[in-house]
C-alpha cells in the first residue's frame, strides 16, 4: 500500500476509496490512519475486521450522511454519535450506507499478538 494515493477499498462487496496518511508498527504497536470516500448509495456490508491481536478504530465524519451500524454488547464499550464512531472492529460486527457522498477519517490503534 503506497501512501498518499487514493486506493480502492479491501471490502469486495462495496466500492469506496481510501487514502493512507499513515500506517506503521512499533515492537507490537501498530497505528493508521487513512481519509475515507463513499460514493452516495455505497453499503459496506457488515463484517468483522480480523486480526492477530486487538485494535480500536476512531470513525470521524468529515462530510457527507452515512448510517453507521455497529452490534453492540453490554460489557464491551463503544462510543458512537451521528459523527464520531469509537468501536473495537475485530469484535464488533459494523457496517455502513452512504446516504450522500461521504468521507471519513479513520484512525486505527492495534496491538499484535506477535512482535
């Protein structure tokens, strides 16, 4: 993945773009951070983010309407409002429906399993 170039996103099921700003590992660490885009009418379906480890992922909408899903549990924290979505991917599944033409800043903590 090149930073600063606009790239399709993993999910198969649904056209949106990201752009890197960020992605590094320190020992066990890892953190990143990319700008989102959702044409209007994109749905990401739900789905789990898997991984070696734990991670926290911090969704800010910069601009545009999206319906942000997520499953919640009662003993697992998260924080969501109409613009700031706070939530542990890897647990929760979560999805999205571009109601315009949105982006979003997406900031991502992880630790790993292994170093």
């Amino acid at each position: 993945m090149k930073l600063f170039k606009w790239q399709r996103g993993r999910q198969a099921n649904c056209r949106y773009w990201k752009y890197p700003l960020w992605f590094f590992r320190v020992w066990k660490f890892g953190f990143d951070g990319y700008i989102l885009a959702y044409p209007k009418g994109a749905v990401l379906p739900s789905h789990r983010d898997t991984i070696d480890g734990k991670i926290w992922r911090l969704n800010i909408t910069l601009s545009g309407i999206s319906i942000f899903g997520i499953e919640r549990s009662h003993w697992l924290p998260t924080y969501s409002a109409r613009k700031v979505n706070m939530f542990r991917p890897d647990l929760y599944m979560h999805s999205l429906v571009a109601k315009t033409r949105t982006y979003k800043l997406s900031l991502g903590f992880a630790i790993f399993n292994k170093t």
